[in-house]
C-alpha cells in the first residue's frame, strides 16, 4: 500500500464514524436478552436506528470473515480464505497475516485522503500497518512482546490505560482446557474491559474520522459456556449452569454497558453515526460430525498407505519417521534445538523429505500415489490431487479434473447420519461459484458446505468409521468448544444519518465497507463487490454513491509480504488451535 503520507484533498463531509465489532455476536442472543431488559444500551441503538441480519461468508470463520468486512470484497480478490494456505511445494499450510491481504482496507482508504483513524483488535491485522492515526493488532499478533502497534511507542501507553495490562487475546481457552470454567470468564470480562477501556483512552486523546474496534470476549464465550447457557445441549450440567450458565449473558452485558460509555461520550458529538457489527453469529455445537476423508476413502478417491506395501522412497520414509517426532514431542524438541535451527536443518534436506515431512504433518498416513482427493478436514474444504500444481499430483487438468469434480458434487451430498437419518450437507460449490478473482487458484477446488460450520471433524488415519456419525459425550468433553460459528451475524446503525426504526435486508459482510465509506463521504471503490445499505440511511446519506477506481484513489499495488517466524507461527497455531480454529 502507499504511504498514508501521501494525502489526496479531502472531501466536505465532516461526518464521524464509530464501528463497534462484536466478534461473533447474534441477533439469537441479543433479541431475547433485550426483551428481558438486559441489554439497554444495544436496546437504544436499534429502536432509534436500524437493523437487520448480517450475512457471513462461507465459510463463516474469523480471518477471512472480517477480512471481507473491512474490504468490502469476497476472497477470491483479498486473497484471505483463512487462517491458512497451501504450500504447494508440500501438502502442508501455513499461516499467513495481514501483510497477504492483497487489497486496502478501509483505514489504508481512509489514510489516503488524510482522515485519521483508530484501529484495534480488528483479526488478521499483523503486522501493524502504518496509518493515518494509530494501530493496535488483532488476535494474530504471535505475543506481546512483538511490535504490535503503529506508532510503535503507542505499546508502552496502552498498559496504563486500564486496571490491567493490555490483552491481545484472553486465556480463556487455556483455563478451558484446564478445567477452571472461573478464570476463563474472568478472562473474558478482563478483555471486554481492556478493550474498551484502551478505544476509550484512544478516542480521547487522538483525533480520529473513524474508529473501528472489535471485542473478542462475545465469541470466547460463545465458544467456551455455551453448554452452560443452553439446556439442550448435549452436555449441560444444572449443577455447573447455575455458577457458569449466566457467563454468556454477562459477557454481552459488560460490552452493553460498555457501549453506553462510548455512547455518552458522543452525546454532544452530533457528527457521528454508529455502525455495531459481527463477523458471523454463533449456536450449540452439536454432537454431528462429519469425517470428509473417511468419506472419501470409502470412495475409493483418497487411499491410505499400507505398511507392506509402500512406495515411499528410503529418504521419504524418514521424513514420515520425523514428522511423527515431531508431532509427538514438537514442544521439547523446539525448546531444545530452537525454531531456527529446526528450520535450518530443514532447508538442507532434499526437496522430496521436506515434501514428505509436510504431507505427513497434515495428512499423516495418505498414499499420495493413489489419493485423487483430500481434505484438511477442520474446514469443508477438498482438494483434488491435481497434476502439475500438486507434489505427488495424478488427476490430470481439464476433463478429468471436471469430472471429479462433478462426481463428489453429485454423491456427497446425499451423505446420511446413520443414527438420525438426516443429511448434515447442504450443498458442494465449485470454487468458481462462491470466489473471483486473481486467487482464486490459492483456494480448494471443492467447497462443502453443511449444517453449521464446526460439523467438520479430523479423522487422521482411522478408518472402519462411519463418515458421519454423533460424537460421543466423551468425544465432546474432548473437543472443548461447546459454542459453534452460524453465518447469521449482526449490522446495527445509528446515527444523525441513519433512519430510525428501519430494517435493513439482506446484508453482506461485504456491504459494510462501502457503506462505512460512503457514510464518511468518500468514494467507493468500484472493485469492492458489496453495496451501500442505503435501506439504512436517511437524508442526503441515502442519495447517489460517489465512486472511483483504486488506482484513481491512490493504490498501484499491495507491500511486501511478512511471513511468521518459526517461533511466531507456533506461538499462533497453538492459540488457534485452543480456540478451535486448527487441529
């Protein structure tokens, strides 16, 4: 991106904009907690501004989810399908941030035309970008000890603006996991604080057009108590509902009384107009689980190695023989010869034992000889073993890969639960048909699409299983999450601009980047694929949308990528793997 030192004229408009994101929040939640009176503040917002479902993206999970947002377009152009992509020299994934994002976000559009912004906790904001204003990145930052804000003297500040020392990411899926549901909501309420406290902080000594926050604690606490919030659930427990059950509640109510600080504070500031948002909603997890590779082994697509029989060379062997080290010890073995030495040793071995090592570390126990597809199996991905792209790849371009492409579009739907009889997929899309755009080749060439997005369970090397079956109530305790994404997310609006009493239909992710923009009196870009909610907007706001190219806004291209350390990559994977996101 340019450098927001060079300032195109600004315009006229002299409004303000306040975004409030509230990561994985739900009407389902919100709706009946206002009818109680819980929830005042947010009670306010939408009976005196408008409203209305946000449509997430499929799949709905964070990275690529709020990326969307504060692009205003689909993956296929920004390039963020998740947390992850594929390394294609291997069968493995890395991490990517926010330096691969391949298009400007609202604050670079923003910093152009010389409009300061406040930025914090918005997910796959690391590194730090410079802006005009200031910065504070997302859940990706790899620790606090990294340069997680712009300027870079903005960290120091921000540990004496609260009670407590600032908190990227709350540890309440480590207390989770170990068993004090206690300190996992003291968490959650602490990052809620921390959050608003460092935004209020913020917005009172920096000048600022926009600010955009977003608060993690709603989908941590979605995630980790649903079961003691919702009597349905396959594992509530009375005796734990009545200590634990009102954490949910709690949560959405500190952020309620939270927003009507912000709110008072912008009584007397009549410029301003509010947007709340989440990323997608959220709803039990329930015991389904749906096992894509053992689906496709028993179709004869994926196949598994046979120790008797295997084609891997001596040195590919010893790549499945470390890997299996590593997975099994990878903690001690790093503390003990240290993430670059690893990744030193790594890079003298021949390209066919790195290949091995990656294929084993995602797919352990695939032969990839006769493997037509895969899948990573955390999300509803499939990739085909695609000749020329992939290592070991056997399906050739072009007619065959259509074919089987149609094939696993035609059967996998049809996929039955054997103990409920119903059908957990809705629907198998072609890449083409969700994404456009330039990277589009980066994404699985098979998109699956079920019931709700946490259905997907890895399998590893198991087989014999039924591919969809229930998980037991042990197998549940295991996984931790009891909380699970939904696409049905929220958009409120409110403001001197905004219409009261409006409901807003059919509202997408990528709709609130233009009408954030527009809101402000800019341009919208016409790459962005979403639309300004006009059905929202009232009085000169609801009149035409102004708009310009990107390269008449300023941008040519997009900066140099920074990919994760070793030591930073594991540091994130083991957070987002104890938030359920990766195996």
């Amino acid at each position: 991106m340019n450098d927001p030192a060079r300032i195109f004229p600004m315009t006229t408009n002299h409004r303000r904009l306040v975004i409030i994101g509230l990561d994985g929040a739900t009407f389902d939640l919100i709706q009946p907690w206002i009818a109680a009176g819980e929830l005042p503040n947010l009670q306010r917002l939408m009976a005196e501004g408008s409203w209305g479902p946000l449509e997430s993206v499929v799949h709905p999970f964070t990275a690529q989810a709020w990326t969307s947002m504060v692009t205003g377009v689909q993956q296929g152009k920004h390039r963020v399908f998740d947390f992850w992509e594929r390394d294609f020299s291997t069968y493995g994934f890395r991490l990517i941030n926010a330096s691969h994002r391949a298009l400007p976000a609202l604050w670079n559009l923003l910093s152009q035309v010389g409009k300061p912004v406040i930025v914090v906790n918005v997910p796959q904001t690391y590194p730090p970008e410079p802006v005009q204003g200031v910065m504070v990145s997302g859940r990706d930052t790899p620790g606090l000890d990294t340069t997680y804000t712009y300027p870079s003297e903005l960290k120091a500040e921000l540990d004496h603006v609260s009670f407590s020392p600032y908190v990227i990411v709350p540890n309440d899926w480590l207390w989770t996991q170990r068993g004090r549901p206690d300190l996992a909501r003291a968490e959650l309420l602490r990052e809620a604080d921390v959050r608003f406290d460092a935004t209020l902080h913020l917005m009172d000594t920096r000048p600022w057009d926009m600010v955009f926050f977003v608060v993690s604690a709603t989908d941590g606490a979605a995630h980790f108590f649903w079961k003691y919030h919702d009597p349905t659930h396959p594992l509530y427990d009375p005796a734990e509902a009545e200590r634990y059950g009102d954490t949910l509640r709690e949560v959405y109510r500190r952020c309620d009384q939270r927003i009507g600080e912000l709110l008072q504070r912008l009584e007397n500031q009549p410029d301003v107009n509010v947007l709340v948002v989440s990323d997608h909603g959220q709803g039990p997890l329930g015991p389904q689980a749906v096992h894509l590779n053992t689906w496709l082994a028993g179709q004869n697509l994926l196949q598994f190695r046979d120790r008797h029989n295997n084609q891997a060379t001596l040195g590919e062997r010893a790549a499945i023989v470390a890997s299996h080290a590593v997975q099994r010890g990878k903690r001690w073995l790093y503390r003990q010869v240290g993430f670059q030495t690893l990744t030193k040793l790594r890079s003298w071995w021949p390209d066919s034992l790195r290949t091995r090592l990656g294929a084993e570390t995602f797919f352990p126990g695939v032969d990839w000889y006769h493997t037509r597809a895969f899948s990573e199996e955390l999300r509803g991905n499939i990739w085909i073993n695609l000749a020329g792209r992939d290592p070991h790849g056997i399906v050739q371009p072009g007619a065959e890969y259509e074919a089987l492409r149609d094939q696993i579009i035609a059967t996998l739907p049809a996929l039955t639960d054997a103990a409920t009889g119903g059908r957990p997929i809705r629907r198998v899309w072609r890449r083409e048909e969700l994404f456009h755009g330039p990277y589009l080749e980066r994404f699985p060439d098979l998109i699956v699409e079920a019931e709700y997005a946490d259905v997907f369970k890895p399998r590893g090397t198991y087989r014999g299983a039924d591919a969809a079956r229930q998980l037991t109530a042990e197998e549940l305790r295991q996984i931790w999450i009891t909380g699970c994404h939904r696409s049905n997310g929220i958009f409120i609006a409110w403001g001197p601009d905004i219409k009261a009493g409006g409901q807003v239909a059919g509202a997408a992710l990528i709709d609130v980047a233009p009408t954030a923009l527009h809101l402000l009196g800019q341009p919208v870009p016409v790459e962005m694929d979403g639309h300004v909610l006009a059905a929202a907007l009232t009085g000169s706001a609801a009149g035409p949308v102004a708009a310009a190219t990107l390269a008449e806004l300023g941008f040519d291209g997009v900066g140099a990528e920074v990919n994760f350390s070793d030591a930073e990559e594991e540091y994130v994977r083991e957070r987002l793997a104890g938030l359920g996101y990766l195996g």
